[in-house]
C-alpha cells in the first residue's frame, strides 16, 4: 500500500504526483480526529480552543490563510500586510515586517565558550528586547544554568541564582535555549506541520498554523519551546518594530514560540542579539560551511560538546572549553529576573 494511504496523516503527506502536501485546517479537524490516536488524543490536542474567548477568535482573513509552505509570493505579501495592520491597530506602531528567505550556502551553527560565561544574563534580556515575547508574564528563550564546578548535572543546575556579583567562585555557567537540531523531535510530533526546518538549520514555527497542543514542547529534551497560555502583553514603547514572519512578529494567545537564531537578523548579515550584547565574548555564531567562519574554527580546534547528545537530535548549539587559566574572572552585577518573568 502506497505511504500516503497507508499513514495515519495521509491528508498531510505529498500525493505520489509530486505537488506540494495540501494542507487546511479544516482537512485537520475533520479527518485528524480519526487518523490521531484516538478521539481522546484529540481532545487533548484542542484542549486550549475550549478557552478562547471572542477576541481570541482569528478573523476571517487569518483563519483561511494557508500553511506558509503553499502560499504563492503574493498571498505572503497580503498575509504580511495584514501582521503590519494588527500591529498597528493594537499598539500604535508602524512595524517593518519582513520575511527573509535562508541563503544559499549557508547552515548556521551557535558555540558557546563555558569557561568564560560569567552568567551575568544580558543575553536573557537583549534576546526579550529584539524577539517581541510577552512581558506580563514575561517569556524568556534563554535559560542560565548555575552549575557547580566539576559537575555536568543539569538536574541539579539552579536557574534562579541571586548572588550580589558573578561569576560565583565554585560555579560556572551555562546557557541553554533552542538548539537547533538537525533531527529536531519537535517537528516530528507536530501533528500540523506548524513547524519545520528551513534550509539553513533554523527550526521554525507558522503562528497562524499553530494549534497549541504542546506536543512540540513535550518532545524537546531543551526546554526551548515556550507556550502562550495568557494573552501576550508587551507594552507599546517596548515593541520592536523591526519584525519577520517567521520569528519576531507579536504572538496571540494559545501557540507556541521559541529562539530562531534572531533570522530577522542573521538571514539579512547581522548577529543574534545574544551574541552582540555579551560582555565576555563568550558566545560565537556563524555559517559553519565557511571553513573560514570562527565557528567552523571553533568545531575543529576546540574542546566542543553537545546537550544530552544521547538522544540523537544532533543540536547545532555547541559548547566549549578554553584552555585552563583564561576564564573571564572581572565580577560584574547580573541582571535580575522581572517579577513574575522567567517563563
């Protein structure tokens, strides 16, 4: 039996001509019910629909909109216009909404030096400035892990540390967000396609396709994904007006989000905010099929490693060692969670 009649998802599998796969929303719920495991399964997947309210409800417009993946340039251009209408009527700012395509030749790769982290956390708050995530309460992608020396044990890691200066004398730290990986679990799961790999590494996510049912989350051993369970609240002077429709436009209530390597910057030559903001040059980022790249030098000269590289999700986020005694040592002040934030 042909694979697209016999998979539980044939309505969202390419038909054997070789057109694109014809998704809709209404294919979705009208025939996922059955082909999902079960009507229970189902009930869970749309659970946080139960808890929409008429202002959560999409407009026409959105709501018959396509999967990114079909839609031609010219209902891209329409769907961008209307992110920018949205925009403005609720905040009062005019974005600049964009949608860079990945380039050619190019996979980008993260590296991150742990021996001069000083988990001070600007990165945490230059990534909620550039990305557009909810301030009440407050979404973060990135996550400072306070590790004591000699272990690698991220169970026993404290996110929350408070000391008056760092780093800590008997600590080092690690940062971890989404790692990008070449066989990411969060798109097999996801029982829409709202999330794929683009050709350049970065895993994406089509907010308007989003149905919310967390399954992505579950399925990430990073805890990179971060879900809408109230609607976002990002005060007007705080907005970044430069925006992407793949990664930092405003979110709604009930989807999913996460780091996208900042693609609204580094898809048009510029650098992940994370990245520019760090005090002690700890994190690198570039295209690691340039031999030339720091991070191709990084992969081949230095002591790198992966997250939990028993699972098999090949990240494309590495960290790394300098040699002994050139650990960045210059205590600063870190910056401090936001009450209520940190999600």
């Amino acid at each position: 039996m042909p694979a697209n009649e016999s998979h539980p998802m044939a309505g969202a599998l390419p038909p054997d001509d070789g057109r694109p796969p014809q998704l809709t929303r209404r294919g979705f719920l009208s025939k996922g019910a059955v082909a999902l495991a079960g009507a229970s399964a189902v009930a869970a997947a749309l659970s946080p629909l139960r808890e929409l309210k008429p202002g959560d409800i999409p407009s026409l417009e959105q709501f018959l909109q396509k999967h990114y993946k079909e839609m031609t340039a010219d209902e891209k251009h329409a769907a961008i216009a209307r992110i920018a209408r949205e925009v403005a009527a609720r905040y009062g700012v005019q974005p600049n909404v964009a949608d860079p395509p990945p380039l050619s030749g190019v996979e980008f790769v993260y590296a991150l030096n742990i021996s001069r982290c000083i988990g001070c956390r600007k990165c945490v708050y230059a990534c909620v400035a550039e990305n557009n995530p909810s301030r009440a309460p407050e979404i973060q992608y990135i996550r400072v892990l306070k590790m004591e020396k000699g272990s690698i044990n991220i169970e026993t890691a404290d996110h929350h540390y408070d000391p008056p200066v760092v780093p800590g004398p008997d600590s080092y730290y690690m940062p971890v967000q989404c790692h990008q990986c070449a066989k990411p679990p969060c798109v097999k799961v996801c029982p829409v396609e709202a999330t794929w790999q683009e050709p350049d590494g970065i895993t994406v996510i089509d907010y308007d396709w989003c149905i919310g049912c967390r399954y992505c989350a579950a399925a990430c051993p990073y805890w990179a994904r971060r879900f809408n369970f109230a609607e976002p609240q990002i005060p007007a002077e705080k907005l970044n007006p430069d925006m992407s429709y793949l990664s930092n436009r405003p979110r709604p209530k009930g989807v999913m989000e996460k780091c996208t390597f900042c693609l609204q910057r580094t898809r048009v030559g510029r650098m992940p905010a994370c990245v520019e903001v760090c005090p002690t040059g700890s994190r690198k980022f570039g295209n690691v099929l340039d031999p030339e790249s720091e991070v191709a030098y990084i992969l081949k000269h230095k002591r790198a490693f992966v997250l939990k590289e028993d699972v098999g999700t090949l990240p494309r986020f590495f960290y790394y060692f300098d040699e002994r005694g050139s650990r960045y040592h210059e205590p600063i002040a870190p910056i401090q969670p936001e009450p209520g934030g940190g999600a």
